[in-house]
C-alpha cells in the first residue's frame, strides 16, 4: 500500500467525473446515455476566440509568461470586472489561472490557518468542503434550502458566525440549484463580514448566465471590495471547459500572495490561450448571449418536464444550468436514485449528495444538453419511476 501524507486522506473529489467514467462504460456496452451529468456547455468555444488562439500561436505566443497573467489580459479583466460589477479595480488586482478552480485552492491554502472556520454553501461545489478539510480548517455548512428557492436563510446565516470564522464562501447563480441572492440579501451578508473581519471569496463563475434580475456582486458593497475574492472564468460564459482558463480579482496584498501560490504550483497559463481570452472580453458577445438563450429555452422545457413526473418536484432556477429536483416523493435515497437512473433510464444525474449532506432528497441534471436530448431523458426518467411508484 502507498504510504500516502495523512492530509491526503482529507482531499474530496468530483463526483461528476466518477458518474462520467460509469456512463462512459455502459457506453462501450452499447447503451445510449443521455449526459445530463457533466456542468459543460454542449457549445463550440466560438469562432472568433478560436481564430485568436491560431492568430496567437502564429505570432509565437508560445513561451513563458507573468505568472499572474499577461499584462493585455489582466487590463482586459480589469475593466470586464469594473463594468459589470460596478467596481474600480486595476490589473495588479487580477491573478490569472489554469481554470477558475484553482482561485479557491489558492485563496484557501492562503487565507485559512488550522483551526479557522470556513462558512461555505451546501449542497455546493464539493471542492470547496474538500479544500477547507485539506488545510485544515473547520468547514460550516451553510444550508441552502429548497424553502428559500435556494437563495439564504439570514437568520440561519448569522447563527453560523464566530470569532473563528476567516472566510464565508458564496456561489450564485449556485452550483447545483441556480438558485441566486438578492442585493438586500448580499448587504445583510457584507454587514456579517465586516463585524466578523472576515474574508468573502465570491464565486461567481456562473454571473452571464443569469434569466431573471440583474445581476448584483457583493463586492459593490461599500468596503467590501478590500475583503473580497471574485473568482470568476471563461468555461462557462464562453464554452471554454477545455481551455482551463480562470481569474481572480482581489486586494493586491493577497494577490501577490495568490500569485506566489501560482508560482509554486503552475508557474502561469499557456501565453496563446491568454491571448484568445483577451477576444473573448473584447469581441463580439453573440455567441454568448445566443447561449444563454438556448439555455433559457431549456431551463423551462426540463422544469415543466420534471414536475409531471409523479414524486418530482422542480424550483424553477433563476441561473446556471443546472436544475435540483426534490425526488423525496420516490421513496428512495439521492444516492439510490442516481444508480436507478443511470443503469434503468440510461441517464446520467449526480446524486444530491455529491454536492453535500443537504443535498439528499434532491438529484442534479444539467440542461446544457439539446432539447431533444432532454426530452428523450424525460420520458426515460417518467417510465422508470411509473415501474416503482
């Protein structure tokens, strides 16, 4: 047996990949899986930002470069972040990653000492439990509750709050429910913050797709942009899943501290994709906001879907691209549920759990699949539950 170190023992996973690989092999059976598993957009990255990385290689963008991020890119997410958020930042502000995942490794790794309480959502992203852990810090669970449509219980929220608490970590649109916060709810929570000296790293990977509000960042909170971490990417916005290509935006102290971690760890990002991101923020946003639209179409065909299914219940979400159906009304566990549906339906989900204990009673699917797709997923799921109810 590898004699592994002990805190590896404390370092969670991705369960998505792990439903992957299963779909993958019943696959090379020659079943027909619907993916409804898997946070990707099911679009080409678009054609302008592709042309930029073949322009880039061209021209020799193929050789080391800062590695908090090319100057040009750093500039370019400064002024997306000021314009959308409604905030002044500069480039020394912005530290560029392979992937947005890698901002919460580092900030966390930087930030939380053994022993420091970290508030963070669940069910949530199962990395940011799994990171907390790993450093040893104490993670609280912040509950995210189908009550609420899975926005945040205030008084729940200050309950939760210590003298040990070094970080909260908020998602909206939230990863698996779309669900999202409201100003009001954002200013009750910076008001938290600040009595608590703590830091926030806002996640906010998920912020272009959006279908009811407007969009609004904790950081444009009067003296919240001095303890706040926006991570944010280009996966999801841009259909670049495969790029790896993230960013963070933060105090220049802890920036430079964020940018050593990426120094010891990664060095920087390949120079070409940094050049195909600048495109990505300064040219045309059709593609995007085509995206978006189509995910709105299919947001509300698997909503209306999953609730005619007898023992399902589906919150319409207001972001992302996730539904979180309560499926208590079957009788059986998430975990139970995401095996029946995998190997009866032949459709991938995730499992409530996957994202934490708060997520049983509930499954995830992603409708960043095509319509006709979902719908064959719909009436493999309707089937499969008559069979057992």
């Amino acid at each position: 047996m590898m004699n592994v170190a002990e805190r590896m023992s404390r370092l969670g996973t991705e369960t998505a990949f792990e439903v992957l690989a299963k779909a993958k092999a019943l696959e090379a059976q020659g079943k027909h899986i619907v993916h409804l598993e898997i946070g990707e957009p099911d679009f080409d990255t678009p054609t302008n930002i592709r042309e930029a990385a073949k322009k880039a290689l061209d021209e020799g963008w193929t050789h080391y470069g800062p590695s908090n991020g090319l100057p040009d890119l750093r500039k370019a997410i400064s002024e997306e972040i000021n314009k959308s958020r409604g905030i002044i930042t500069n480039p020394d502000m912005v530290v560029v990653t392979p992937g947005a995942k890698p901002i919460m490794f580092y900030s966390i790794l930087v930030l939380v000492n053994e022993g420091d309480e970290v508030i963070y959502p669940n069910p949530g992203f199962p990395i940011y439990e799994s990171m907390i852990n790993f450093v040893g810090g104490t993670p609280v669970a912040l509950p995210i509750r189908e009550e609420k449509e899975f926005s945040i219980d205030l008084n729940e929220l200050k309950g939760l709050f210590s003298n040990k608490t070094k970080l909260i970590i908020l998602n909206y649109p939230h990863n698996p429910t779309g669900g999202s916060l409201s100003k009001a709810d954002l200013i009750e929570i910076a008001i938290l913050a600040k009595k608590y000296n703590c830091w926030v790293l806002a996640d906010e990977v998920y912020t272009r797709i959006i279908y009811e509000g407007k969009f609004e960042s904790i950081s444009a909170i009067d003296g919240m942009m001095e303890r706040t971490i926006i991570l944010d990417g280009f996966s999801k916005t841009y259909a670049m899943t495969g790029w790896r290509m993230g960013y963070g935006v933060m105090p220049i102290d802890l920036a430079k501290a964020v940018t050593k971690m990426q120094v010891n760890c990664a060095s920087c990002v390949s120079s070409f994709s940094q050049r195909a991101c600048i495109e990505a923020l300064i040219g045309p946003q059709d593609a995007s906001v085509k995206m978006v639209a189509e995910f709105k179409k299919r947001r509300d065909f698997i909503v209306d879907g999953l609730n005619d299914i007898p023992g399902f219940k589906c919150v319409k979400p207001k972001g992302a691209f996730y539904v979180f159906p309560n499926i208590k009304g079957i009788g059986k566990t998430s975990s139970e549920m995401e095996t029946l549906l995998l190997y009866e339906a032949n459709v991938a989900t995730l499992s409530g759990t996957a994202f934490g204990k708060y997520g049983e009673g509930y499954i995830r699917l992603s409708y960043a699949n095509s319509i006709e797709n979902i719908d064959k997923a719909l009436k493999r799921i309707k089937e499969t539950v008559k069979k057992i109810l």
